[in-house]
C-alpha cells in the first residue's frame, strides 16, 4: 500500500518519513480536509440507516438477516459476543456489495485530502465499527470475511475509482462523449459525496461539505534570508461541483 499518497520522491513530510504508517485522521497536519471528512461521515451515518432499511426488506434467503427477534439491544449484544463467524450470505453481497462500500468509505477520507494509508484505516474503522459491529450487528452475527474483504477490497476499488474520478472530470465529465452517462459514472464511483453536492444543489446552500476534493503536489517560490529563490513542495485541494 502506498502510504505517502501523493507527495513526490524524497519530499515526504519528515514526520512521515519517520512513521509512514501514523495515521493522521484525527490530528491532519498536512492540508488535510477534516471538516469534509466529518460533514461525508455524517451524510454517510443517515444514508446508513437507510440502506440497512433496504437490505431488511430484502428476502431472508438474499440478506441471511434474522428478523425474528424484536429486542433489538439483546440482539445486537447477543451477535456481537457471537462473532465474529464465516457467513453463508451469497457471494455477490461479501464479494461485489462489500468492496463497493468500503470503497465508499475509503473515498471520503482519500477526497478529504488523506493518504493511501489513512483511508485505509478510515476504510477499515468504518466497515468494522459503523457497519459489521454497529448496524448490521443488530440482525446478524459480524462476519470474518467482510471484517477483511470490505476495506482490502475497498482500498483497492476505491483507489481506482478515485483516479477513474479525476479523469473523467479532466474530460469534462463526460463518458464516451456524453455527460449522461459521465453523470451516471461520476455517482457510481462516489454516491455518498454525488448525494452530497445534490443535497446542497436542492437546498441552495452547503449543508454537507461535498465536491470533488484533489490533492496535487505544486511548486511554491520560497525566499530565504538571503534572498535566493528556492522551490519547495506545497499541498493544494481545490473543490470541483
């Protein structure tokens, strides 16, 4: 896994070169977005909810979802000391739905302007702590393959969608010449952050803190005290709606 993200050869951060697995979710020193990171996390909480909705209606043979018992919090206590185990759900949902989530979650991070790594484990924490322990817990035992599948497959997934995103956008947004279908591309590779932008299209302001966050390694002239011009390594985010 590449953990110095976007930074050119040699000019990693010294800290980073010390530690290149620190993760910086949660002290960003480097011209991370943590306010995108937090305002994505909450979106992606309330349309939580709403996929777990979805998955409870779906029939039980699809989901393995065991609806038979009403007592929610003995439920989700009782799958929790239970798992994690080796699930019998259906290939497509562990192996296809997984990775395309944690490629959901990896992608906020990695659009906040984080690293590789960082995702990762924001990928990793998400699927883990939010999904496997958190809302899917309340129907089903955690799952020994989606602890793992969801946020390796995301990495990887996510990974190409967040460089397939920018160079759809360097077109113009367009997917063989038509921006339907780049529309249509553009909320496949990142529902979450194309939910966002048309929250704030419909109610006329920033309400989620969303667009297409770059992270590119610039150029900036430098002057010492001396007065020679010298040429570092700056990081810059620019926003695209």
């Amino acid at each position: 896994m590449d953990t110095t993200s976007e930074w050119p050869q040699g000019e990693l951060p010294l800290d980073l070169q010390d530690n290149p697995y620190h993760v910086s979710l949660f002290n960003p020193t480097h011209g991370e977005d943590k306010e995108r990171l937090w305002s994505q996390t909450k979106l992606m909480f309330g349309l939580g909810l709403g996929v777990a909705g979805f998955i409870a209606m779906l029939p039980p043979e699809i989901s393995n979802w065991d609806r038979s018992d009403d007592r929610l919090l003995e439920k989700w206590r009782d799958n929790v000391k239970e798992g994690p185990v080796w699930d019998r759900d259906v290939w497509y949902i562990n192996y296809i739905g997984h990775p395309y989530f944690g490629s959901v979650y990896y992608q906020v991070a990695r659009k906040s302007g984080y690293r590789q790594w960082d995702s990762f484990v924001y990928s990793f924490m998400m699927s883990t702590f939010y999904w496997e322990y958190g809302l899917e817990a309340f129907a089903e035992v955690p799952s020994i393959q989606d602890l793992v599948v969801t946020p390796v497959g995301g990495w990887l997934w996510g990974e190409w969608s967040y460089n397939k995103e920018k160079e759809i956008r360097r077109r113009g947004g367009t997917v063989y010449g038509s921006r339907f279908w780049g529309d249509i591309s553009l909320f496949l590779l990142d529902p979450v952050d194309s939910i966002g932008v048309g929250i704030n299209k419909m109610m006329g302001r920033e309400v989620v803190k969303a667009g297409s966050a770059w992270v590119s390694s610039q150029p900036a002239l430098s002057f010492d005290e001396a007065e020679s011009a010298d040429f570092y390594w700056s990081l810059n985010i620019a926003y695209q709606f």
